[in-house]
C-alpha cells in the first residue's frame, strides 16, 4: 500500500524522479569508469611485471633479521652504542650450491619451475651512444619456462640466445633509445671491467616501461663471463601455479634456504603502495559524486514533502501512521537508488566499452596502444551497493520530517 | 469488539453498497485494533457511547505564550447520533473534533509543568485512545473514525476512486480490486461514478467534498467527524452536502460536525455549543431527522 503511494507520487513528479536518477546514474558510471581504469593500469603493471620477472625471486643475501653485534652484548635500549672502525669482509655475494637448492625448490608443493640468474649493470654501447642496462644472465629455455619474456619477442627469438655467440635480447625501449635493431653489434661494459662485443638477437616488448628501458638477457655464461662472475648464482627466478600464493611460498623457501626471498608483492612493494593511494584517491572521488547525488535526492525529496503536507495530513487522518509515512518517503528514496543503480551499470557499461575502443596512446610507466580498462564483478556490486546505502541514508531525514508533521496544524494551515 | 462494529448503526445504509465488498473479507486475516488498550468502565455493546471524553483539556502553543484552548470538556456521543458543534472562533470546537477523532491528543501537563488530574480520557468504541501508540491510534482512525475536512483534502495524484479506496487498502481487509470496486459504487451513490477516474484536482469543489464524504465512509466507520464540511462550498454545494448528512443521519450514521452556518447546525438532532473552551450548551431535539430538516 505504501509502495502504490510512494511509486504514484515517483511516477506523477516523473522530472523530478529522472532528476534524482540521472544523479544517481552519473555517480555510479562515474564510479565503475574510474574504478575499471584504475584497476586495467594496475592490473597490466602487475601482470606484466609479475610474468616478466617472476613470481619469486631468491636473492645472495640473507634477509636483515640479525641485531648487530654490539646490541647483541649490550641489550640496555637506552645505551648509545657506537663501534669504530668496522670493515665488513670482502665475500663474494652468490647463492650456495645453487643446483641443490634448485632440486629442493621444485619439489615444494606450488613451484611450477625455477630459473637460476645472474645479473648486474652494465652499459651498452652503440656506436656514440651509451645507455645503462641490467644484465639478466640466464638459461632461456628456464627463464621462458618462468617468465612470460619468450612471449613478448616482437623481433627475433629468445632461443637465438642458445645459438649466438654473445647474443643479447634488449627491450623496445633500450632499441628505440639507441638506434639498434635486429642482429646489429653493440658493445656490453660491465661495472667490474668486463668488456663483451655482443650481438642482438631479440627485442622483447612487455609494455612496462621500466621492463623495456632497463634490461637485457644474455645466456648465463655469456653474463658470468661479462661480470666477472664465474660459475655464480646469484639470483633465482621461481614460478607458482598460483601468483597469489607467492608470499606464501616465498617465506616458505626462505625458511629452507636463509636467503632473501621475494614474493612479487615485496619486490614491488613501492610500486603496489603508489596504486593502493590512487585507489584510496578514486574512491574518495567517485564518492563524493555519490554523496553530491544523494544530496540532490535529499533536495528533492524535501521539496517532495513540503509540496505534500496537505497529502500527509489526509493520510494521517484515515489511518496513515508516523510509519507508513516514513516508508512512503524511504520506498522512494529506494526506487531511485534501485533504477538509478541499473541505469548506472549499463551506462557504466557502455562507457567502459566505448573507453576501451578510443586510440589513446599511453606512454609512461605502463606503454600501451588505448585505455586500460579492467572490470571486476566486484566494482559493479560495490557501486550498487554504495549508492543505495547513501541515497537510503539521505531518504531518511525526508522521511522522518515527513512523519513528524502534526496533521492539525497542516488542517489548521499552520503549513 | 468486532461484533460492535458489525453492529454499527450504518449497516443498513451501507448495506447495499457494502455488501458485495466485504462479503469477501472472511477470506483476508482482518487487522483489527488491540483490545490491549484500555476499555471505558461504563457501558458495553450496543449502550456504550462510541465516543466518550473526559475532562478533555487541551493547550496550544508553549510557555507564556501557551493558549488554554479545551478547559475539561466531558462528553459523550451516542451511537446514531447526529450532533453539530457550534460556537464561535477560538472557542474550540475543531480542537474538540480533533481530539474526539484521535488525530491529536489532549494536554497532559499545563505549561507551568502541572499534571493535569484527573488526566484527560478520550475512548473510541470504548479504547482509551490517550493510551494508544502512534500505530494503534492511527489503526483505530483508520478503523473507526471517518474525517471530512473543510478544503477537501483529496490526494491529487489519485484518481477519485483511488482517493475514496486509498483507507480500504490501508485497512488491509480487501484486496486492491474489491476496494476500487467498493469506492465506485460509493461514488455511485453521491453521483460521482463518472468522475471515478478522473484525477482529485479536476473535480469541482463539491465534487471534491462529495468524493472526501465517500472516502470517510469508505470503512463503514463508526462516526464521521466532519469539520466545517460546507464551509468552502457554494449555497447550491452546500446544500447538497447538508442533504447527504441528512440522508446518511437518517441512515443510522453516526455524525459530529463542526459548523458555522447555523441552517446545517439546526439540521442535527443534538447541537452542542461551545464557548471559552467549555460545552456552553447541549440540546437534544425530539423528532426525526427529517421532521426537522422539513420544519427548517
């Protein structure tokens, strides 16, 4: 009964009821737009970074957990602890028998492969150029088998590693900056001295800028060689059948080993803070066009019920309780929520789909060709669920003001 | 308590109208008013008045400002009554009919924070309506009581017959159909059935009163209470308005209306007259309703 009355007041008033609806619509494409760009840039710097380098990665060190030696003697806090002349040993950084650990890496439960690595910088030279370059030595059929690299050859072949002499797999970027192309000879010199005439054997393109500007994949012997680095490990790259199970995994190996060992949420763990901001950032944005648009229903709403205090007194006077008058407001509050929830999403639809198909180049810290646009189940759930919980919120005073008019003093025309 | 209200003095005028709409209700689980509330000690059934107030007292405003407008009405309105209230403005004949009808309720402290003993006591059909939660009060409007107000207070969003059935629906005892089914045979009978669908705020001011008149008995209510019901019509309204009080009077309707013009207050066969917020005077006359509305 209440909801015939709310919805005859929506459907008589109908400007006002799109009014309401199209701000509700708007904040809610507005909304999942945002939220579906956002998530598409992170979720390619993810992936990308993520299948590019690994989902783990064993590092020479051991993870900083030990308290230094003095504090170790002295365990007063408020001492002032000072040691001079400390010299650390001259060690050579690597993974210890590297090849056992491989072995028991692979038998853990959720390592799909593992790759061992050994890099370090190096500056690659191209007739007068010079550029800054990481150095990944590695086995290409491992490294292919952990990473997604192999994949995003857009020129030549990773597996030409294996055949070439000195052959070096550089990123777009790295091409781009230098001139070089397929098969041309560029010059490798290492921090330590080493100098290697290497040749290109393949460009890769993973679209994360980071990744194209700053690396290049040798074979492991090639490297260890150009390094200085004979017969050392020092890195390896593991694969889960599961990225999301990595930290896990990772603390679970670095128990067995000693060595830092990175899940990709650590490794990138700058990188996943300056998202979760800009997330924190979007929502307080689209949030706030949600609350503009509860306000206009609130507006509207309002004048709805000074419009009809004489309604409300006659309602009152057969019988309408202070209840029912709050649910006839609160009902319209919910309707609008509802329709505008629904028209919402299919705007939101068609705004991500249209967002998609425009070709705007983007070049920064992700490269790629339109809008990365990433719908989750999640954001359209959310925004209804978001949005009618604050236009129900904003329904309430409309409706409490509505029920606490005095009947006789509307009848009196004190209103 | 259902029985009283079968029992109702407007069964035989309603009869006809009624009959084929409420037939059904058996079927529908009828909400009725919580027999909770407390019952008037006085009479039962057939005997007990159907409104009955005590010591009614009633302030408007706060403070200094604070007007005494009811100072300790007592009375009582039997069944088949048919009263008119008169007296001048600001005597408070409306805030009467307001409290009589449960749509406000009487004062309980004066403004300087005295208790007001004994306390003011309205009953409905014998409920004590001061001791009513806003939802029961307003089920008990709902259920007993049928207003008809001065400025018509149609809902213009509705259609006439919407209008007249909106109480039946929120009374809960019939469904949508029967209830529109119901509300245009009432507006038959006040010969409206054309103007059925046409929306409240396109009818003519008498129309507009006619169709309030068929919505205030929409749930056979034991009472009408009618505030100024000719005071915003023309002669030739008014009169048919007056003519249809009289033929519901006759019917067995109980019927209080407040009222100015002093050829309709001398259609009643009870006149009450107010001043100074107290009963001045109260008449009974002997005869019929029609003997006097031919006299007049």
């Amino acid at each position: 009964m209440n909801a015939f009355i709310a919805t005859r007041y929506l459907l008589t008033h109908m400007r006002q009821t799109l009014i309401c609806i199209a701000g509700v619509v708007i904040s809610v494409m507005m909304f999942i737009t945002m939220l579906s760009m956002m998530q598409g840039f992170t979720d390619k710097f993810i992936i990308e970074t993520v299948e590019s380098s690994g989902h783990i990665t064993i590092h020479d060190e051991p993870r900083e957990t030990r308290s230094k030696i003095l504090e170790r003697v002295v365990n007063t806090p408020d001492a002032v602890l000072s040691l001079e002349g400390n010299k650390p040993r001259d060690q050579v950084k690597k993974i210890k028998n590297p090849t056992g650990l491989l072995a028991t890496i692979l038998r853990m439960p959720g390592v799909v492969d593992a790759a061992p690595v050994v890099n370090g910088d190096a500056t690659i030279t191209y007739g007068t150029k010079t550029y800054p370059l990481q150095i990944i030595g590695c086995e290409p059929r491992r490294q292919t088998a952990v990473t997604t690299i192999g994949e995003k050859i857009v020129d030549g072949s990773f597996d030409r590693l294996k055949t070439s002499a000195n052959g070096i797999v550089i990123g777009r970027g790295v091409a781009l900056t230098l001139g070089v192309q397929l098969d041309d000879s560029i010059t490798l010199t290492s921090s330590t001295g080493g100098v290697l005439f290497a040749k290109i054997v393949g460009i890769f393109d993973t679209g994360v800028t980071p990744v194209d500007y700053g690396r290049g994949y040798m074979m492991l012997s090639s490297a260890q060689t150009l390094l200085d680095r004979k017969n050392i490990i020092n890195e390896i790259v593991i694969r889960t059948d599961d990225y999301n199970q990595a930290e896990l995994i990772a603390s679970r190996i670095e128990a067995i080993c000693g060595y830092k060992t990175e899940g990709w949420k650590e490794a990138n763990a700058n990188f996943l803070k300056i998202f979760a901001v800009q997330t924190v950032i979007t929502y307080i944005i689209t949030g706030a066009l949600m609350i503009v648009a509860a306000f206009g229903v609130l507006n509207i709403l309002i004048m709805a019920v000074l419009e009809r205090v004489n309604d409300i007194a006659i309602l009152k006077s057969f019988g309408y309780s202070r209840g029912d008058i709050t649910h006839i407001y609160l009902f319209q509050g919910f309707v609008i929520a509802v329709f505008g929830s629904i028209a919402g999403l299919i705007s939101a639809k068609l705004a991500v789909e249209g967002l998609r198909r425009l070709p705007i180049k983007m070049e920064g810290l992700v490269r790629a060709e339109g809008l990365l646009m990433s719908e989750h189940l999640s954001s359209y759930v959310m925004a209804c669920a978001m949005v009618t919980v604050i236009v129900l919120i904003a329904s309430v005073y409309p409706a409490r003001r509505a029920a606490k008019f005095d009947p006789v003093e509307v009848i009196r025309g004190a209103h | 308590m259902d029985e009283d209200f079968a029992d109702c003095a407007n069964k035989k005028r309603m009869a006809e109208v009624s009959a084929s709409a409420f037939s059904s209700t058996s079927a529908h689980s009828a909400k009725s008013l919580s027999t909770s509330s407390s019952v008037a000690p006085c009479l039962s059934g057939e005997n007990r008045p159907i409104i009955e107030a005590r010591n009614v007292h009633r302030y408007l405003g706060e403070g200094d400002t604070a007007a005494h407008i009811l100072k300790g009405v007592d009375i009582s309105i039997g069944r088949r009554e048919y009263v008119s209230i008169v007296g001048q403005s600001g005597s408070g004949k409306s805030t009467l009919l307001y409290l009589l009808g449960g749509l406000d309720r009487p004062t309980k402290k004066t403004p300087d924070g005295q208790v007001i003993d004994p306390a003011s006591k309205i009953y409905i059909d014998g409920l004590d309506t001061t001791q009513m939660g806003d939802a029961e009060l307003a089920m008990a409007r709902n259920e007993k009581i049928g207003f008809v107000f001065q400025f018509h207070y149609l809902l213009k969003e509705f259609s006439a017959a919407e209008n007249v059935a909106l109480p039946m629906l929120k009374l809960g005892r019939l469904r949508k159909k029967d209830a529109m089914d119901r509300a245009v045979s009432l507006l038959k009978q006040f010969g409206l059935e054309s103007k059925a669908t046409r929306r409240a705020n396109r009818l003519s001011g008498g129309e507009q009163q006619r169709v309030a008149i068929a919505r205030a008995l929409a749930n056979e209510p034991a009472v009408i209470l009618a505030d100024e019901p000719t005071g915003n019509l023309d002669k030739k309204n008014a009169d048919k308005v007056a003519e249809i009080f009289d033929s519901l009077g006759s019917g067995g309707q109980t019927i209080v209306y407040v009222t100015h013009d002093r050829e309709l207050a001398a259609r009643a066969t009870r006149q009450i007259r107010m001043e100074d917020g107290l009963i001045a005077s109260d008449v009974t006359r002997a005869g019929s309703i029609s003997a006097i509305t031919k006299a007049l």
